[in-house]
C-alpha cells in the first residue's frame, strides 16, 4: 500500500510544528469510580508520541470514547485518560475542556516544542460522527486547524467514516503512525499468503455479527474452532437442545448451510459448562453440547472442547482469534478463554489475538502479551480487514 508512516514524517523536519495525531484511547472506565481499568489502548500509541515529543513536535491528540449523543456527557470525558497519558509519558499532558472551542485553541496555542495536549472527547461534537458530508467536513475543518500535518495511529477507528479519521487527512499532510502500520503490515499477513496450517478461533456472542468473516475466511483456513456464545446457534443448527442458551433463531438455518460448506473445517464444541442463571455464583455443571438441560444457559466451553481446540492449535503455523471462548468476566466461567489462550500461546505459530474482548481477555487472565505475535487494538476494524472491506481510514492515508 502506498501509505507514508511516521519516519518520512520525522524526516522532513518537524521540530516546532503542530501534528495532529488521532488516537484509540476508547479505554474501559469504572462506572463507580471513573477509574480506567485497562491502559491497554493508551500504551499502544506511545511508540508515535514519544517519537514525536523526543522530535520537539507540538502534538495535539484527539480521541473518542464511548458513544455520547453529539454533546459533551461528564461520564465519557477524555479527562481520567489525560492524567494517565501523562504518566506513561513522563510529563505532563494539557487537557482542554473542548474539542475546538476556546479551551482547545488556546491550550494548543500555548505549546512549547516537545509538549503534548489531548482534545475533549470527539463525539461530543456531532460533527464527528455525522452522516451528512458537509457537517462532518465543517468540523474537521476546525480540527486540521491544530495542525500542520496528521498523522493516524487509531487503527481501533480505521473501519469508521468519523470526520477525524476520514476527512482530517485531506486537509492535512498525512502520514500512519507506528500502531497503525503495525497493523496493517500483520493483517496483511493473513489475508495474504499465510504459513499453513492456518487455524481462527471465534467466540463472542452473536453468529450475526462475525457472518461476514466467517464467510470470507472460510475458504481460506484449515480449520474454524467457533466457541462463545455463538457456538449454540450452531449447535442448535445441528439439532442440539441449547436450553436457554444465547441463541440466534433468525441464524440456525444460516449456519447450517455453514457447516454443510466447511468441509469439516469447522470444530465445535463437544461440551460446555451449563449454569442455572447468568450470575457469578450460579450452580453449574460440565455437560456433553448435545445434552444442555432445558433449564440451563451454556456460559463458557468445557474442559474435552479446550482439548480439542488446543490439539488442533498445536498444529497450527499460523493462528486468529478473536472473541472469548465464555464469560472470562466470571471467574467459573473463564477456563474456556483462559485454556485457549494458553494454548495459543505455546503453539509454534504466528499468532494474532484480533483485539476487542480478546484483548482484554488477555490482560484480565494475567496472560503474558508478548507470547502472542500480535494483539491487535481494533476489534471490529481487524474483522473488517480480514473480510476485504475498504475501511474508510486506511482508504484516506493512501490517497
């Protein structure tokens, strides 16, 4: 792909200059206490502005997070991140209370070289988000006015079309930043040519929402191992009982023309662990995936299904995951997740965790992030990667 990155960016010279630089930093907040229980998002884009900051750059951040309505909401401001932005960087960050109003220009305006600012969360401005072109291109008008050059090292956003991700870069000299090229290059990976065999797992909740990957990715692995809740609606597809089960009525029939299709590639799950209530201390029981109780909701995968998966794991020179195996939230419910994982992790394979609840999977197990290959910081972006989707941010830093 023809994408400039950060290094021709420091290599024309930027000390001095204003870089706008679009951020992930969409991280987790405890509900109580406003406290981000994961940084995981925050110290992805640190490789880009450390680089910029040691380059005595003025860099102006702007994120998003959550999904406020158009207008600023206390409980999804970028505030808590900026305090702990700072930290991992060493210095200080200004914050501003907006996002291009007075607060914004005059804490950009007050940079010296080599310092840092981090905009009011994005959203809160409907221009961000909004359909119509003129709206959106309005706002980011006043966004690429706090720059000199942008530079997008949100690969979580990539796959929408937000006025700082998809219209910022025509205004503005453009570049990707280390996360999002990074990224590309392992993704690229996959959906190239990719050392075989080459072994997905998929979990999560909804067959709805991973149709089109599993589509698109059907033709080209060895083997699908499907766990979460989505696996029911295969069972269901094969006739199982699932009890009360997550299940996707409108799907079964889909996903029985699935496993027609496959080969064989898909491998489900041989058992799974049934509970009485969606609860943490619910009474539960391992039971064979064609025998769930009426009464009972499968809530993670068993101990026979996570040998399976990590037999064939073992095999496997080339491996994605995305989505847990069950409720890793719950501690009865998170071997699944947990067993995967570590398989995953001793495999000799080059392996890509596709970032989402996966990727808090990883850190909320204590799992070890460097014995994975990857861990990707775009959930639904990775996905629509591997699908061959153009994705609106990618499409505007190659132009």
């Amino acid at each position: 792909m023809s994408i400039r990155n950060l290094d021709d960016l420091l290599a024309e010279g930027v000390s001095g200059r204003r870089v706008l630089v679009r951020a992930d930093l969409n991280v987790p907040l405890d509900k109580q206490t406003g406290e981000i229980t994961d940084d995981g998002r925050i110290r992805a884009v640190l490789p880009t502005l450390s680089a910029l900051v040691e380059a005595g750059v003025k860099v102006v951040v702007c994120s998003h997070l959550g999904r406020p309505k158009g207008a600023p909401d206390p409980q999804f401001s970028l505030r808590p991140v900026a305090g702990r932005l700072g930290e991992l960087l060493g210095a200080p960050v200004h914050f501003a209370e907006d996002t291009v109003g007075d607060s914004a220009r005059s804490t950009v305006e007050g940079l010296a070289d080599g310092q840092v600012a981090l905009l009011e969360n994005l959203r809160f401005n409907k221009g961000e988000t909004s359909k119509d072109d003129a709206e959106r291109g309005a706002f980011a008008d006043q966004l690429a006015a706090f720059g000199d050059a942008y530079v997008d090292d949100a690969f979580g956003a990539v796959h929408r079309k937000h006025a700082s991700v998809h219209d910022v870069p025509a205004r503005l000299p453009h570049v990707a930043g280390r996360l999002v090229l990074r990224e590309v290059e392992v993704l690229g990976k996959l959906t190239g040519d990719p050392e075989r065999p080459y072994v997905v797992v998929l979990g999560g909740s909804k067959v709805s929402d991973k149709l089109a990957v599993i589509e698109a990715l059907l033709p080209k692995v060895d083997r699908l191992l499907i766990g979460g809740g989505m696996c029911f609606t295969f069972l269901k597809a094969q006739g199982h009982e699932v009890g009360t089960s997550l299940l996707e009525e409108d799907m079964v029939e889909t996903c029985r023309n699935l496993l027609e299709r496959s080969g064989g590639k898909i491998m489900l799950p041989v058992d799974v662990v049934a509970a009485d209530a969606f609860a943490p201390d619910a009474a539960h029981d391992t039971v064979p995936a064609d025998g769930i109780p009426s009464h009972r909701l499968g809530l993670d995968i068993g101990p026979e299904t996570v040998a399976g998966f990590a037999a064939a794991l073992s095999q496997a020179k080339t491996i994605f995951w995305n989505g847990p195996m069950g409720v890793f939230e719950m501690a009865a419910f998170a071997n699944g997740t947990r067993g995967v994982a570590e398989a995953i992790t001793k495999a000799d394979a080059f392996s890509v965790v596709g970032g989402g609840d996966s990727a808090a999977a990883v850190r909320a197990l204590g799992l070890d992030e460097s014995s994975f290959g990857h861990i990707s910081t775009g959930g639904g972006a990775s996905l629509e990667y591997l699908e061959g989707k153009t994705l609106p941010g990618i499409a505007a830093l190659e132009n």
